[in-house]
C-alpha cells in the first residue's frame, strides 16, 4: 500500500539469495572477474524443477519429469532469476536478457532449477 513494493512470496527472499550465492559461485570459477557485470545482450535458459507429488498414481510418479501447471508462476519464477543475477553482479541489467528459454517440471530430482546464461556470440541472436 501506499506505493511501497510488498513481496507476497515468503521463499522468495531465500530462494533469490540462493540464486545470488550459485551466480557469484559461478562467476568466481569461471575466472576474469573484469568481464562482470555483463553489460551485452543475454540469452537464459532454465529449467525449474519441484518435488513430484506424493498423490499422484505410482505411474505417474516413476516418470523421469512431467510439466508443472501449478503455481508458483512462471512469469514470478523468471522474474526472480532475473533479478537475482543483476543483485549478484553477474549482469549490469536484466534488462539486457533479451531471451528466455524457460520450463518448470516435477521431478524425482533434486528441487532447484538449472540456469544457463549465455553472452557474446552465443547470444548474439537468431540466425
């Protein structure tokens, strides 16, 4: 209220932070510290993985993954990304993400999410 931002997500403070803490992670092992923050067009990709629900049929549950059509959104999910690796300092901007490739699964996996951030001529756009 009175046009002061309120988060409505309870996880996602530490989930960004974790998001945080894996960039700078990333960041340090790949070394020239100079190339961040990226400030060039970026390309993501990320897939989202939650827990595969106990109540589904035994059949369903043995699957590899399936979709997830349930909250939490997409849109939020993404957004999150988005912002964490501008905070951690690996983008000047997320503003400069000019591609999303992005999917949220159930899975037997461990929960989290893969995050691929491309720049330079990986990203440089269709061909």
């Amino acid at each position: 209220g009175n046009g002061i931002m309120v988060e409505a997500a309870a996880n996602l403070m530490p989930w960004r932070d974790s998001v945080i803490y894996a960039a700078r992670s990333a960041m340090s092992k790949l070394g020239d510290a100079g190339q961040f923050p990226l400030d060039c067009p970026v390309q993501c990709r990320v897939t989202f993985r939650t827990p595969m629900p106990k109540s589904l049929p035994k059949a369903e549950r043995d699957r590899v993954w399936r979709p997830k059509m349930t909250a939490p959104d997409l849109d939020k999910l993404t957004r999150a990304i988005g912002d964490a690796l501008e905070q951690s300092g690996m983008i000047r901007s997320d503003a400069r993400i000019w591609s999303w490739d992005v999917s949220k699964v159930q899975t037997q996996a461990v929960p989290g999410a893969n995050v691929i951030v491309s720049w330079g001529d990986e990203a440089s756009g269709p061909s």
